[in-house]
C-alpha cells in the first residue's frame, strides 16, 4: 500500500537518503509494527529529478509498504493538502490557522484573491475557497503569484 505522508519534497531532493523519514506508527493494513525496508526510487511530478523513497515492512501481515509525499506545487514548502486546510480555515472561521506562520498565510490568501480576480472575474458569484478549488480544477495554481506562468 501506498502511505502519503507530509514532507518537504524539496529537502528529500537534497539530503537523499539521508532524509529523515517519520515511521508511520502502525501498517495501514493490520495495525502491527513496520520495519523500514530499503529506498525505490521515484519521479514525482514536482521534481525534476529522482528521488528515493523509503520502503517499510509489516512482519505480520508481510505487505510492503512505500511512502509517497503529499502533492506538492513546486517551490510551494507546504503539500496542496496543507494550504487547501489554511484557506478553508480562513474562509470559514475569518481568521488564519494556529498551525502555521501568518505571513505564508495570508500571502497564499492575497494572492488567491488576486489570481480569482484575474483569471475567474468579478462575475464569479462563489466563495474565494470555492474559486481555490475551480482553479486547480483548471489546471492552475491558485496561490502563486500572479504574474507566474503556471506550466512554466
Ligand atoms: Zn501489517
């Protein structure tokens, strides 16, 4: 099975193997304690070159598991997931999330607002997480700035 996980793709980039992988605390499948099992190399989509990603083993259901990051944007620090949670969490309590720095916040929040206004108008009539979401639908990213190509 398949693990995603929240790491910095970026740094896995640089360290390697050396990359200090968090064990998930229990095999997905029985519950039982993993042993890590070796490296597979793999090309995300965000990075350019390959990357190692651990391996671990259930010994007492004997499945394989790998660890898989989360989806990244590149040059994005936080996983698409994470953002995803800090806009909503804007959006429907008014106010930035505990979780993480307020100026990475409310950047991805202005630029949302910029890039909504760009690329969908005035006339659209949804909530500005609901304009996150029609962006990424269209294949862009809704929280890099807005003079950045997209498929660049
Ligand atoms: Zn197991």
């Amino acid at each position: 099975m398949i693990i995603p996980v929240d790491i910095d793709v970026n740094q896995l980039a640089i360290l390697g193997k050396k990359y200090l992988w968090q064990k998930p605390s229990a095999c997905p499948r029985c519950g039982g304690h993993l042993w890590w099992h070796g490296f597979v190399l793999a090309y995300p989509a965000c990075l350019a070159e390959a990357v190692f990603f651990r391996r671990l083993l259930c010994p007492h259901c004997r499945s394989v598991h790998r660890l898989r990051p989360k989806s990244y944007w590149r040059r994005f620090q936080s996983s698409v997931a994470t953002i995803e949670q800090v806009i909503a969490h804007r959006q429907n309590n008014g106010r930035w999330s505990p979780d993480l720095p307020r100026p990475r916040q409310r950047q991805w929040w202005r630029r949302l607002q910029k890039k909504s206004l760009l690329c969908l108008g005035l006339s659209f009539v949804g909530s500005l997480f609901d304009s996150f979401l029609t962006l990424i639908e269209a294949g862009a990213i809704p929280v890099n700035s807005v003079m950045e190509c997209d498929d660049g």
